[in-house]
C-alpha cells in the first residue's frame, strides 16, 4: 500500500474493491492488500483485507454516528469483488478503523480512513492438511472438565469483580485457543477489542455480567462517587 504520510497521497488511481456485507451494505476500499498471519499454536490461520476506506465517512471510533457504510466490531461478509483474487464469501468477520492522522498541507482526496477486516481463514494440523473448523460462529462451549455451559454471546467478569458500564468487560471475539474460547477485554460498550488484554476461558472462574455484583459507587452523586473513590 501506499504511504500515508505524505502529502500527495491520492486513492483516485489505484486499485478499488467492493465487499459485500449482509443487509445489502456495501464498502468500496482502495489500494487494497490481503495478509494473513502465520498458522497459531492449534493451527488456526486469520487472515484480512485492508485499504483505504472510499465510499464512507466518519472516524471510526465508537459512538460515532457518521462512521459509515458499516460500524466497527462484527459483521457478516457475504461476498467480495477483489480483482484478480478468488471471491470471499460467507465469513464471519471483524471490521476495525484506524484513522492514522494527516499530513501538511492536507491534500488527500479521501478522509485518511483505514479498514481492516479480518476473520479465521482455515485450520491446518501438524503437517500442514486442512482440518474441518467446528468453531468459529460457535454461541455456546461446554467446559470439558466441569460441564458448565458457557453462552459465548454475552460479556463475563472473573468472578468477584463488580460491574461497571464504564469498566472493562470480557466477551469472545471468536479466537481460540487450545480448543477453549478467549475471552478480549473491551471497554464500556464498545464493539472491537480494547487490545487490554487476552484470557482463555479455562483461566478461573468467570461470572456473566447479567449475574456480576454492580460496582458500589453506581447510583451516587457525583461528590459522593468521588469521596468513595479516595476513601
């Protein structure tokens, strides 16, 4: 791809690609490229395609109403046109923005947006064969030493912590590990990782918020949250 920090960066002239999304979104992405990391620990290979965002706006960020043609966090890719690559279709798939910055003087002709979406591409075992994946888009796991079932839908806290709507949650972002979900810590109610941190869902013991003490200071007055905050 193109540096970004210069100031003649143009997209007017490179490479465009359309990805479908479910509901009939479409986003247009230029200079586009497609990576993928090496196999995992299990195997599991992630790839994405990444470019400049061309037929949206916004910054990306969570809450912002402008961000479009799709919102940070999950979606459902349907299919792809990338030229010269074989269609992607029917993905589970994570959409992240990333808004570098600008230079001087500002003479893009696009908002500077970037957009990565990423999903599991394949399982391969120890020699390299393709392995049929039973996981990823799985809403539910049963822990196989204790039988507890595990809704992979909603939010968790490591049992004892209270609830904050403005603390750090912990939910599945459809990675594994060693055959167990890992749980990504967001924060609030934002819909992509806050990259705070990484845990299996076999490390101790996890409560779901719905069932999560509520933090004390919720209800307060504002003088009185801050004096439980320095007592």
């Amino acid at each position: 791809m193109q540096s970004w920090n210069t100031p003649d960066h143009h997209i007017a002239d490179t490479e465009h690609g359309t990805l479908h999304f479910a509901d009939g979104v479409q986003m247009v992405i230029a200079d586009w490229e497609i990576t993928e990391d090496a196999p995992d620990a299990d195997g599991r290979v992630y790839a994405a395609v990444r470019g400049w965002l061309a037929n949206g706006g916004g910054t990306g960020r969570h809450g912002d109403p402008y961000t479009q043609p799709i919102a940070a966090g999950r979606a459902r890719l349907v299919t792809t046109e990338l030229r010269g690559r074989q269609a992607i279709t029917d993905r589970d798939v994570h959409v992240h923005f990333h808004s570098p910055g600008r230079p001087h003087p500002n003479t893009w002709d696009h908002q500077g947006l970037l957009v990565t979406i990423e999903w599991m591409d394949r399982h391969l075992d120890g020699e390299g064969r393709p392995v049929p994946e039973t996981e990823i888009g799985l809403t539910s796991w049963t822990h196989p030493e204790t039988g507890r079932v595990f809704d992979l839908t909603v939010a968790y806290l490591p049992e004892g912590e209270h609830y904050h709507p403005l603390g750090f949650t912990w939910r599945h972002y459809d990675h594994w590990s060693s055959g167990a979900p890992l749980l990504e810590a967001f924060y609030g109610d934002h819909a992509v990782p806050s990259g705070a941190g990484v845990r299996s869902l076999t490390d101790g013991e996890w409560v779901p918020v719905s069932q999560a003490p509520t933090h004390p200071v919720l209800g307060l007055s504002i003088e009185d949250a801050v004096a439980a905050a320095r007592s």
